[in-house]
C-alpha cells in the first residue's frame, strides 16, 4: 500500500523515466523510510536499556553509525546503478484508416495532469487557425502545438502533435469515439506511445 498514490498516478513514466528508473526510485525510497524506521527502533531500545545517567556505551553508537551510513550508501546505490529503459524503436506509425471527420473532430477537451511539480487540470483547445492546439493551465501559462500528421494507434485514429519549441516532445489525440479516449505522448518519435489519463469534457 505504500506509495500506491504514486505508482497509480504514473507521474515517472510521464516525466520520462522508464520501469527500471522508477523501480528504482520507489524502491530507494522504500530502503530509507524502512532503515530510518530501523534505527529509530533500535535507538529507542538502546535508551531503555541504559540507566538515564549512564552515557550510553559506544558499541551501540557504532552500531548506530555503522546501520546510517549501511541505510544511505544502500539508498544512493540503488538510485545509481538504475539505467534508462533501452526503448525498443517501435514501427513506424500506421497511417490513418479515414480522414477527419464533422463526427469525429475533437476540437476541445481537459485531462488531469499527475506532474508533481505542476499537477492539475490542463485545458485543450484547437487555435484560431484550426491547424494546431492550445494548451493552458489553471494559472493561465499557455503551451502551443502544431499539428504532425494522422496516424491510426490501437485499432483507433488519431492526430498527432508536436510542442512548439520541442518537436520531440509529441502527444497522441484519439478521435472522438475511440472505445479508449486516453491520451498519448512520447518524448521521441523513436519511443514507444505512453499513456496519460482519460479525456474528459470533451467537445
């Protein structure tokens, strides 16, 4: 049950660490929380233990150093010896079965960002121009992206779109309609799609 919030959130992923990355993190976490829990187990049965005007002997501080710095260096090894995930370079994007359609454009939508540092709703909607998209947050900060190309994911068409300023950085609309209205984005075009959460207020 611990840190059930953030493996379902899957903010990691969306910040672009692979399995073996956020494994990695999680399970560092899960040795410091644990060892500090340890040693303040044994630091406290080490108090009762020593008369209250006696010092307390040194082998316990050893062993209360030796079982810190064991907690930290297992901590910082694991988090180091982590590696990105070797991305299989998927196929090439599958053309689009049929063209956009009046019953099939998505022309605004929101979606539940899990970004820790700026997590929120997040408001699409397509430009002016109708030839790219818009995105806001709740504190007004406006990111802009063009429109790439159609492509047809998971039995399901879509379009696919590229930040301003960041043409790696894309994100995958399904049509409306789609049995699974998820959002996808990748961080290179020779990554594989990853899933965001579910469209909502989808117009």
């Amino acid at each position: 049950m611990i840190f059930r919030d953030v493996l379902k959130d899957r903010f990691l992923a969306q910040i672009g660490l692979g399995s073996a990355q956020s494994f990695a993190i999680i399970f560092s976490l899960l040795i410091l929380t644990f060892g500090v829990a340890s040693i303040g187990i044994f630091a406290w049965l080490v108090g009762r233990t020593t008369h209250p005007k006696a010092p307390i002997p040194g082998f316990a501080l050893g062993l209360l150093a030796g079982l810190a710095a064991l907690v930290l260096a297992a901590t910082v090894y694991i988090g180091a010896i982590a590696r990105p995930d070797p991305y299989p370079i998927p196929a090439k994007d599958a053309q689009a079965r049929f063209p956009e359609s009046k019953e099939t454009r998505v022309n605004s939508f929101t979606y539940q960002a899990a970004d820790p540092t700026n997590a929120g709703p997040r408001y699409w909607r397509r430009s002016v121009s109708g030839d790219g998209w818009v995105e806001r947050t709740p504190a007004g900060d406006e990111s802009f992206f063009q429109i790439d190309k159609r492509t047809n994911y998971g039995g399901c068409d879509g379009t696919v779109v590229s930040k301003i300023g960041e043409p790696n950085f894309q994100l995958l609309i399904p049509d409306r309609g789609c049995p699974n209205m998820e959002l996808k984005f990748r961080r290179s075009t020779n990554e594989n799609w990853m899933g965001l959460p579910r469209m909502e207020n989808i117009l």
